[in-house]
C-alpha cells in the first residue's frame, strides 16, 4: 500500500468551472472572486472577506492594515509554518516568539502575555492543525493591553469555539494551497468584521488604489484570480462533508492508536484535522519510527522537525540566539502527522492503525 500524506481532488465540476472563466473573458480579480469572498465570509460568519493570492499575503495584509512595520513587535508561536514569522519580517515589523500548550500545540496565552513589551502591537495565534486557538483568552488579553488580534487560520477553515467560527475574532488569513482542507490551487483570504480594515485591506491588496488610478496607500498585486476562485466556489460546497470526514478518520484514529499519543481538543474547540498529529512516548526515537512507516507505505510527515527561531535565517539575524522555548523544542522532536484526508478508505485506515501500533 502506498498512502500518501494529503490527496486534493479536484472533480468536474471545477474544471468546467475554470473553463468558463476562461470563456468569459475575465481573468483576473472580477465576479467570481467577489462571489467566493461573500461565501467564505458568510460561512465563516465573519462581516468582509478579501481574497488574495495566497495565504502568506493574506496574512502580510492582514498585519499592514493596522499599520504594523518597522519598529513594531508581533508575538507569535515558533512551532508553526515558517510563513507565520517570514509576514510579520515583511512588513518590517519583529516576529516575537512565545512558547505553546504542550496539550494543544497552539500559542500559550501566559507565555504570549507574559512576551508583551512596549512594542507589541498584536498578538497572531496560529490555529495549528485546525484546532482552534484560545482566542476567548487571547481576545482578553489584547483588549487589556491595547493591542491588534489577529488570527492565522491557513490550517483552520470552517473550526470553531462552541459556534463562533475562526477568522471572527481578529484580523485572519487563510490559505488555499493545494494541501489545506480546501484549495483554490494557489490563493489566500483575509476575514474581518471591521469595516474601516476591510476597507484598507482591499487597497492593500491592489496597489493602494481606492478609486481607480488614485492611489492613497502604498499597496502591492495580491490579488486573486476569477480561475482560483471560481474553483473555491466549488470547494467551499464540499467544505462541510470532507470536514465531516477528516473528523471521523480523526476519531476511529482516536479509538484504536495505542503506541502513540492522540491529538487533544479543548472542551468545546472543533478541530478539523488539517493534520491529525501524534507524539511518540519520551524515549522513542521519532525519527526512526516516521522512517520506518515512510517505509512501510504510510506518508507520515513531521510538521515541523525545526522551531521557527532555531531556523538558520532567525539565527543570523540576531537577537534570538538565546531564545528558549522548551514544549516547543519537545514537540518538534516528538511529533508526526498521518493521513487523515477525506477520501481514506476503510482499509487504508486499518492499515494504518496496524503499522502505527506496531512501529512504537
Ligand atoms: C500554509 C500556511 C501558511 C501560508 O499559506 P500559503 O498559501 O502557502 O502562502 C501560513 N501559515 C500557516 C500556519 C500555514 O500552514
């Protein structure tokens, strides 16, 4: 058997979706992307929606449109995608990086507070793996200390705290690359409920121009195509079934993995599994068991084997040499996701269920 670690599918219906656009003459930024913004938004229950042309500058707009940059600090975890911290660099601003939740992966409200200096602007929790973060907490802390909230959702469409979705509480970005639980094949969103944000974002995301040729901010090409969204149209209808889906995978994992540790959700969060991650028990060689499953036909991945500030471009850059973040440096030595996409079949799932618990 050979089971890769992410299968995205793309049906009829896409193509002939992207087909028409190229019919109809409107290429880039047009109808489409202002239908698929209203309906991710809508899903989401969030107020504006902007699309963009990927998830790395949803998130650098997202930060730009509340004037963040040079001489400014963002706290953020380091056991993320890198492009968590490489937005906050573009803009010029400081990532700072604070510890996690051993329990959750996600960003520790204590130790993201307790990081808080007279520079910090926001504060930009990742919703790692599709769990959401603390953000009743995280929203706590911002209002005390006067500061941005903004959300990276690239791994969390459609996840929630009891009802109220991602992307409600900050400034969000999401990502449609082709592994997340929904693609556009390349392509990114901004979610927000303020409309004076929305408004900045939509310039930032077309250089800066309000009305056409008049150009207020200094903005760059973000945008989205009508092909990328006219193919997130469709994906967005299957959004809710193939979530359904990595959630039933997630819990027959749950029940019969017994050499590993299975992932924990928070009371009342919905974890929609962009990644269904274990951790191996202290003392067992990680990357020996990955390998051999690797071997056996299983794509296990570690997402990520190095925390962002001990990656070769942070310790250059100085600053962070003697930065130390223990659960972080822990889990990047534990950890390994497997296949959960929705299109696992039962056998496929036994298989894996049986390779796990005998490779640990
Ligand atoms: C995928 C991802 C991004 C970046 O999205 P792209 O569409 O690849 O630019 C940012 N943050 C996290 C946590 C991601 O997983």
């Amino acid at each position: 058997m050979q089971i890769p670690i992410a299968k995205p599918f793309i049906g009829e219906e896409e193509k002939q979706a992207v087909v028409q656009v190229l019919s109809s003459g409107q290429l880039s930024q047009g109808p489409k992307v202002a239908e698929f913004e209203s309906a991710f938004a809508a899903q989401h229950g969030a107020k504006h929606g902007i699309a963009t042309s990927n998830g790395t500058t949803a998130l650098m707009a997202a930060i730009m449109a509340h004037d963040i940059g040079p001489g400014d600090e963002v706290i953020i975890p380091s056991f993320s995608f890198f492009a968590t911290a490489s937005c906050v660099l573009s803009t010029g601003a400081r990532p700072v990086f604070a510890d996690i939740d051993p329990a959750t992966f996600n960003l520790s409200p204590e130790a993201a507070e307790a990081a808080i200096t007279p520079k910090t602007k926001a504060i930009m929790p990742v919703h790692l793996y599709g769990q959401p973060a603390d953000m009743p907490r995280f929203e706590a802390i911002c209002k005390k200390h006067g500061l941005v909230l903004l959300e990276d959702a690239a791994q969390a469409h459609l996840s929630h705290i009891n009802g109220r979705h991602v992307g409600t509480w900050g400034t969000t970005g999401f990502s449609f690359y082709p592994t997340k639980n929904m693609t556009t094949t390349e392509g990114g969103m901004v979610l927000t409920n303020d409309d004076e944000t929305a408004r900045k974002l939509r310039m930032i995301r077309a250089q800066g121009m309000n009305t056409q040729y008049y150009h207020e901010v200094v903005g760059y090409n973000f945008r989205m195509t009508d092909m990328a969204a006219a193919v997130g149209l469709v994906q967005l209808g299957r959004l809710p079934e193939w979530t359904a889906k990595r959630q039933a995978n997630a819990a027959y994992f749950d029940e019969l993995l017994t050499s590993v540790r299975t992932p924990y959700t928070k009371p009342g969060h919905t974890h929609v599994y962009h990644q269904y991650t274990v951790r191996v028990p202290d003392g067992v060689d990680r990357d020996a068991v990955a390998k051999r499953l690797n071997e056996r036909g299983i794509g296990v991945r570690v997402y990520y084997p190095l925390p962002i500030h001990r990656q070769p471009v942070f310790q250059q850059m100085g600053g962070y040499e003697n930065l130390h973040l223990p659960e972080t440096e822990k889990a990047t030595a534990q950890v390994f996701s497997l296949p959960i996409y929705p299109a696992l079949t039962e056998e496929e799932r036994d298989y894996i269920v049986q390779e796990i618990n005998a490779a640990c």
